[in-house]
C-alpha cells in the first residue's frame, strides 16, 4: 500500500480505534502516526474525547440524540 495522507489518516481513526483495519492498513496508519504530529495530536484527541463519552451516564442523552450522533459518525466514515 502507498503512504497515508492525513485526510486518509483522519478517515481511518475510528476504524483504528475500533479494531477495524487490516494488518497491512493498520501498519500504514501506525508508520504515518510515527511521522506526523499533528496526526498524533489528532489521535489523542479522539482518544480523549471516545474516553470522556464512555463516562458520562447512558440515561445522560436521549435515545434520539445517541442514534442521531452514531449516524453522524458512521456517515462520515463513508
């Protein structure tokens, strides 16, 4: 596979942190990670923020509103 981009890199963190990638695309996500700093930076962020979701409370947003988020993140992905 060639490089990652960052906007590729940026496509592919949620499958990153979900496990998602194939060996091959997850060793090209990890050698762009060691490349970039801004990307790191990204991806502490989004680690951050993933962490801080999982703690709030399951009745702290509406069923409505948890769908309408995983629909959003999912869209995006695609």
């Amino acid at each position: 596979m060639s490089p990652l981009d960052c906007r590729e890199f940026v496509e592919k963190v949620t499958s990153y942190l979900e496990g998602e990638l194939s060996t091959a695309a997850e060793q090209d996500f990890v050698d762009h990670l060691a490349l970039c700093d801004g990307c790191e930076r990204y991806l502490e962020q989004m680690c951050l923020t993933t962490a801080s979701l999982a703690d709030l409370p399951a009745d702290s947003i509406s069923t409505d509103a948890r769908s309408a988020l995983l629909n959003a993140f999912r869209a995006r992905r695609s």
